[in-house]
C-alpha cells in the first residue's frame, strides 16, 4: 500500500517527536538501596532542630538515620565513609515550581505545566512529571532532595505533589500526593498593562467580575460538600469532589498572590469557610506580616530576589521580607518559582542571611518550614533519629557562593549520582581549552 503524503508527514512528525523527548532524557540511573548499614564520620552536622553538632558521626540503617553523635560504633557489616571536616545538611526542599513539568519553555510539546478552563481541582501535578528531565540533575547538584510541583493556569489551577528527585518515573518519585490545592487569585491592581492599556474603571470592573466568579465557584463546591455530608449527592462532580478534602481542612489552598490586596480578600475567603491557607508568591507579605501570623496563614515567598514592586520601596525590600516574616511569627519557606531556577534557591537563602536571618533561620526556610507546609515534617526536613536519610554533603557553607560544593547526596539512604548536563558540557569543552 502507499502512504499519501500527508501520512508521510505525520510519521515524520512523530518521529521527529519521540526522538526529541529521548533526547530531553538524562542518562543518571537512579540510586541503588545500600546493601548495609552506612556510618558518615567526621562532620560538622547541621541538624535543624538540634543545633549544629561538630566533628560528629550519623548512621543510616535500612533508609533511615539511626543514630546521631559522636565517636559512633560501625555495626557489623557497614561501611564506613570518612568525610572529615564537611558540612551534612538535611536534603533541601524546594515548594512551588514546576520542576519536571516543563523541559524548554520554547517548545509547546515539552510544557506540561498546565490545563485548559478556570476549574481544575480535579487535576493533579504528579501525572505530568518527567523523572527523566535534563533539568532535575542540575537542581540536586546543588543540594535539593524534594520538590513540590504544581499545576499552573487560573482560578482552581489543580493539586500539587510533592515528589523526590532520584527516581525512574513519577510513581516512584511521589512522597505526599495532593499536598495543596493552588488557586492563582484574581488580579486586584487596577493598573492597566504595557501591552494593554485600560482606563482604572474598566480594570476595577474586569477584577470585580473574576473575583465574583471566583466565589461563585467556590460556592458550588461548599454546596457539593454540604449535600456529601448530608448524603444528598446523586453523582459525583470530579471538581467538586476533589474540594472535599479543602472543606474538611485536610488539604490547605495555596493562593498565588502577590498585592496585599489579593492577599487580604484571600484571608477573608479563607476565613469564611475555615480554610487552611498558605500563601504563595507573598511580594507584599511584609505589609501584614501580623495579621498572617495571627491567622496562622503560612507563606511561601517567591521573590527573595528582585526589584522592589512599587517605585518608593526601598531597593532591598525583596531581601529583607523573610527577616520580617521571621520576626513576625510567620510560618514561611524561600522558593523560586518556574523550575530551573530553582537551583538557585540555595543562594537566595544566603543572600537572606545577608539582609537579616540568621543561618539556622535561612536553613530551616528551606527544610523543616518547608517540609510543615507540605504537610511531611514528621518525615522529612530535619536530621532526628527516625526520620528518612535525606542528607547533603557540601565541602562548605552550603549557603555561600564560595564555600558551596556538595559532594554527596542521599535520598532516603539511596546515594545519588550528581552528574548533569552542565557538568558534561563543562568537562567536555574544557578539553577544547586545554
């Protein structure tokens, strides 16, 4: 039989395609479990909740940390690594970014960061992950063990899952699945664009008419969940349904919103139906710093680098709004979002300290707060008997341009290779120099 040229063109296309998405595949096999016992001796511990334990040892048993101190006894059968005078960290986290749903933001068929429509409460950012992304390499060469990924879009943009970052797919990778359901707020400024120019009225009334539906839709999902808890549901509205869980206060909302007035109509919704909330984004955060503390709402702050948002800030307020938060009693953790900057979470943590947090504040911005917003500090985030062997390894200060080499990671208790593109890349043209 002989294929028309269309045909012809369309086998070439999907060939084209799937050669493109093998191309995008890193080839770093995920790590092995340790056939024994681990004991890692010599070291300057950062433990989080401890304090910070010098030339102190750790032993890893089965995936997990067995035993902290020093002059630890070797069990039988382990194998002991000597990494005298390094820094061990727990394995860092990053919230809120897209790491694995998007591979080159040029090319539409490597973007799988969001879905059509303003109501996806049903969608879920775990099944459009990309263990084998180019880019998830070079986020743990800079100490990261975990991601939290979200759906991205408008309204009810989805649910986020937090996944681990050595792994063959996305089931393996996921360690808390549905930890928020995301909302991107209504925009409240009534400041027309650059590219599209409005009079205040027409913006004032356009942000009206999306907040108002906004709270039509959550309206009709209180109503699905009431009618469920009467029993009166004769069908199931996926939506809806998967807003139960929000309802019962089992699932926080994340709110990306960044003006202190979206985040204050967030706090009003937030309050009407008992919502747990945590902000995402929190540009203007320091404006009410008190009254999320008072509301236990927790923030993730996205902008720890960055111009200042309005012309009379001062040009560090992007640096010091974690300090203010600190100060405040605000529960927060540092992220970047997007997904491969996300590497350089680490340095924005530093860059904290310069403008007022101290070391163990900015380290626990970005483990054990972090680990609580998403809802698994009783697994991970910290270095406590018990919890899993997600460590660090760096040469220095993990926070500092200069001192930051990380030499070893482990994600529970599995060592990972820290090759990645960059390095590749690096080694082979420095061969052309030389």
């Amino acid at each position: 039989m002989k294929l028309s040229k269309t045909c012809l063109s369309l086998f070439a296309a999907l060939a084209g395609s799937l050669g493109g998405t093998q191309a995008l595949a890193h080839d770093m096999v995920p790590g092995k479990a340790a056939e024994g016992p681990l004991l890692l001796t010599g070291l300057t511990i950062h433990t989080v909740t401890d304090g910070v334990k010098t030339d102190s040892d750790i032993l890893i048993v089965d995936g997990k940390i067995a035993a902290v101190g020093q002059n630890l006894s070797a069990p039988q059968g382990a194998t002991v690594l000597a990494l005298d005078g390094k820094h061990l960290y727990p394995g860092l986290i990053a919230l809120a970014n897209q790491l694995g749903l998007i591979e080159i933001e040029a090319v539409r068929s490597t973007d799988d960061s969001r879905e059509v429509t303003q109501t996806n409460p049903d969608i879920k950012a775990k099944v459009g992950y990309n263990a084998d992304s180019e880019v998830i390499p070079t986020i743990r060469s800079n100490g990261f063990a975990y991601s939290m990924i979200y759906p991205d879009g408008s309204m009810l943009m989805g649910q986020s899952s937090l996944m681990q970052l050595d792994a063959w797919n996305y089931q393996d990778a996921v360690v808390a699945d549905g930890t928020g359901l995301h909302v991107r707020w209504p925009n409240a400024s009534t400041l027309g664009s650059r590219w599209n120019p409005k009079p205040a009225d027409e913006v004032r009334k356009a942000n009206a008419e999306q907040l108002a539906k906004l709270q039509q839709y959550f309206q009709a999902a209180k109503a699905y969940y009431d009618a469920e808890q009467a029993g009166l549901n004769r069908g199931i509205d996926s939506r809806w349904h998967e807003m139960l869980a929000v309802f019962k206060g089992e699932r926080p909302l994340f709110v990306h919103a960044d003006d202190e007035r979206q985040i204050r109509q967030a706090m009003l919704l937030a309050k009407e139906y008992n919502l747990k909330l945590t902000i995402v984004g929190g540009r203007d955060s320091w404006r009410l710093a008190d009254e999320l503390a008072a509301a236990k709402v927790a923030v993730i702050y996205t902008a720890p680098y960055g111009l200042p948002s309005r012309g009379d800030e001062n040009y560090s307020r992007a640096f010091t709004v974690p300090k203010t938060l600190q100060d405040a009693g605000v529960n927060y953790a540092l992220s970047l979002d997007g997904y491969w900057d996300t590497r350089n979470l680490v340095f924005a943590a530093g860059q904290a300290i310069s403008f007022g947090l101290t070391p163990e504040q900015a380290l626990r911005s970005v483990t054990i707060n972090a680990a609580q917003i998403a809802g698994v500090a009783d697994k991970i985030g910290s270095i406590e008997v018990g919890k899993a062997a997600s460590l660090v390894v760096s040469e220095g200060d993990i926070f500092d341009y200069l001192g930051h080499k990380v030499t070893h990671l482990w994600i529970g208790g599995r060592e990972v290779d820290l090759n990645n593109r960059h390095k590749q890349l690096h080694n082979k043209y420095k061969q052309r120099i030389n």
